[in-house]
C-alpha cells in the first residue's frame, strides 16, 4: 500500500519501523474531533475561495460518510496509514476519490492533531467539572445529615479535638472546589485554535484561522505558528490538575478504608461498592476505595512521563510528541471511573454515629478546652498546658478520663478548676466553642454548608453555560 507522503522515498517502510512508529491503535480515540476539525477546515477552503464549491461539498459529505463509518465501527483501521488522520484521509479517498486528497489543502498534520488534542480535553475538562459538582452535592448532602454528629478531629492520626463529621466533609467539599477551579481556569489554556500554523511556519493559502476557530468554537487563536504546533502545555496543565485531583480522591480514600474498618467501625460502605474474600466470608473490602488511592500513581506517571518527554525537545515538532496522547487517554479514563464511583460511593455511605461519639468520650480530645478554662481563670498558657499534660498522664495512670475525674481530684492539679469544668469538657460544647468562621461549631458549619450550596449554584451555571455551547 503507497504512502500519502511516499513522493520523497525509494523503499517501503520497515514493518518493524511501522509498527514502532504508528500512532492508530491509540490515537483512533480522537476519530470525532479529526472529522469535526476536518468539516470546519475545509468549510473555510471554500469560504475562501481555495477550493471550489462543489470540491468542499463532495468532501464534506464524504467525511460525513466516514463520520458514520466510525460511528457505527465499520471503519477498518491499518498500521500502513499510521495514523487517525492518515486512516481518516486515506478512506475518504476510497469513497470519494481523488478530490479527497485536497482536504489536507493548508494544513499538515502537526496543526491538525494539535487541534484534535485540543477539541478533545476542551470537552474532558467540562465533563470533569460536572462530575466534582456531582461529588461535591454527594458531600454536601451528607454534611447536612451529620450537622449534630461529633467525631474526633485528627492530627498525625491522633485523636486531637473532636469536630463535627459535618465540618470533616466540608473540608473535602473545599479540596473539590479547588480543583473545580483550576479546571474551569485551565479551560482557557485550551480553548485555542492551533489549525493554520502548518507544519510549523503557517501556509501559503489565504486561509482564514479565525473563521475556522468561530466554526469549533474556539475563543482565540494561537498568535505565533511555532508555538501552536509544539504546545503541549495545556495537556501537562491538565494532567496536573487531575493528579490533585487524584490525590484528593486518595486522601479520601484511605479515610474511607479506615473508617470502615473493624478498628473504626465509622462508616459502612454500601455493598454496591465493595467486594468480598474469596476464602474468608466475613469480609467486606472497599475496593473501590483502594483501587482510586492505588491508581493515583499512574496519573502522577502519566504527568511525570510527559514532562520528561518535552523537557529538552527543540521547537517545533519532533515525533517524540507522539508519546503526549496515551498517557493523556488513560488519566482521562482513569479519573473518570474514580469519580463516577465515587459521588455514588459517598451517597450512600452510612454513618455510625454511635459509635463516633463513644470514640469521642473514650478519649483525651476536649484536653485543649481545659487549658483555656485555665487562660481564663487567669493562668498563664504554659502553665496551664503543664498543668492539663499532668491531668492526663494522672487518667492513663488511673484508666480514666476527664469526664470521669471528680471536682476533688480536678482540684489537685489546680484551685481554679470549679464545678463548670464538667460543661466545658462536654463534646458539643467543646466543638461550639470553635465559633470561629471556618471552625468545627455548628453554626459555623451551617453556614459553610449554605455558602457551598451557592457556589455550587454558581459550577452548576458555568456548566451549563458550556454545555451549551458545545452542543
């Protein structure tokens, strides 16, 4: 089978060399955005008067032809065309014959898989805002009700003071807000027309760029040739994003592995969402929960693979660009099954909330309150914060807890402890006593919560807005 390019060469390609070199067995995935960047391209040949009319419309109809082709998977793809864009070509010419060779009129194939990159992430990022949304109205409901449940507060895996389990999820709800952001910024970064900047220096044809970026709904236009057809940095911006992204789902997702465990015994995952043991049948594994804390290593490969790949290639385009697209697939399919999984997941999560107030009274949390009440009384911190460490070394000693102490005993560490002190120590009082904007008292909590529900008004509005657009 002859090249498309094979004017220059005397010998056929290696089949070794075709098959290393061939992109078709990935980059097929970006079969739409080749035809829908083909149909705006060649619409502009007319417009333009660089082709005739009846040459873009037989064309046009023959992509649409292709379009159906791929659609319903009767198109034969081959390693001797490389390529989508090769295969893509290669069968319109089948179909239509020759006129289907002046398709390519005005561009190469460096502008033209830039600009499929592009239309193809312009829509995973808008998707992946709405699956955040959707993971964050799973939270948000879930915080609404756990508003009164108390679970203690953690540092270094430590029970530190107790919180609402409300104020917990809420800080997830920010996590996913920012990433909701930077995606939402990034799209700007993709919303660029790199088609026209030819293989690297523009073309000869009268073309009209920013026509074609009017057709796909592209907001500008890339301003310099050689940067439009080398310009990976919105891929790298995204991969970015998805890999914080991931390493959100994966905090998330060793809390959920712990939390349902025998030891925490917090939360019950729906058994829709986990799975059992082949030879122990007791158990119930969150493998879900595993699974997006295990596949978040292959999304911060698929970042650290394409940096490495770009970081000392010359301007314009070398083939190792070839190498930007399967990793960027595969952090789109990857990210996208963790958070589909992961709204459901969380929806229907059932909370323990007995069994997250009894860790909240078997534990030394509300300690830090005490060494205020003392601050008040006069005393100052550092003595109060020995005063209170002696206290608690005095219950361990004693196993008991500072609800268990009684008013003589209190007295023994310090005159200023007075009968009030059993209110101070009591968890709701503890977590109201947060009344502080971004803190753990209920009030605050509610709030939050309502000032979320607006900016998820405010997603949900952008979302639409671009859908919209796309369609």
């Amino acid at each position: 089978m002859s090249k498309l390019w094979g004017g220059r060469f005397t010998k056929q390609t290696d089949q070794l060399v075709e098959e290393y070199t061939a992109s078709i067995t990935f980059d097929k995935e970006l079969a739409e955005e080749d035809i829908q960047g083909s149909l705006a391209h060649v619409t502009m040949l007319g417009k333009c008067g660089i082709l005739p009319a009846e040459d873009v419309e037989k064309i046009k109809d023959g992509l649409l032809q292709v379009q159906g082709m791929i659609r319903r998977g009767e198109l034969e793809y081959t390693i001797q065309n490389e390529d989508i864009h090769m295969n893509i070509e290669k069968t319109l010419i089948d179909l239509i014959g020759p006129v289907g060779g002046k398709l390519h009129t005005g561009r190469s194939r460096n502008d033209q898989v830039a600009t499929d990159m592009h239309l193809y992430l312009r829509k995973r990022v808008v998707e992946f805002v709405g699956h955040l949304i959707k993971l964050q109205e799973a939270l948000i409901d879930q915080a609404k009700n756990n508003i009164d449940t108390i679970v203690p507060g953690y540092t270094h895996l430590q029970r530190a003071q107790p919180i609402l389990f409300a104020h917990h999820l809420m800080a997830y709800v920010s996590m996913f807000q920012r990433d909701l952001e930077r995606l939402q910024d990034s799209y700007k970064r993709v919303d660029i027309l790199p088609l026209g900047a030819g293989a690297l220096a523009g073309t000869t044809f009268p073309i009209d760029r920013h026509f074609v970026a009017e057709q796909l709904g592209f907001g500008r236009v890339y301003e310099n040739s050689l940067d439009a057809v080398s310009d990976r940095d919105f891929i790298l911006e995204f991969l970015s994003n998805a890999s914080m992204i991931m390493m959100h789902l994966s905090r998330f997702s060793e809390e959920m592995v712990l939390w349902s465990s025998t030891e925490f015994a917090f939360v019950e995952l729906d058994d829709a969402f986990c799975t059992g043991s082949s030879i122990m049948p007791q158990k119930k594994n969150p493998d879900v929960a595993e699974l997006v804390r295990g596949k978040t290593g292959r999304v911060y490969g698929n970042l650290f693979g394409l940096m490495t790949v770009l970081k000392s290639l010359p301007l314009a385009y070398n083939k190792d660009m070839q190498e930007d697209k399967e990793g960027m697939f595969d952090t789109v399919r990857t990210l996208q099954g963790a958070l589909q999984l992961f709204a459901p997941m969380v929806a229907t999560m059932k909370v323990n909330t007995d069994r997250m107030r009894q860790a909240v009274n078997q534990d030394f949390s509300n300690a830090t309150d005490i060494a205020d009440y003392l601050v008040n009384k006069g005393l100052p911190f550092r003595q109060a914060h020995e005063v209170i460490g002696k206290t608690v070394l005095y219950c361990i000693q004693n196993k008991k807890y500072l609800l268990d102490m009684s008013i003589e005993e209190f007295k023994t560490f310090s005159e200023l402890f007075e009968s009030d002190i059993y209110q101070v120590l009591q968890p709701e009082q503890v977590v109201n006593a947060r009344n502080v904007f971004g803190g753990t008292a209920s009030n605050q909590v509610t709030e939050a919560i309502a000032r979320a529900e607006q900016v998820l008004v405010q997603s949900n509005e952008w979302l639409q807005a671009f859908l919209e657009k796309s369609k």
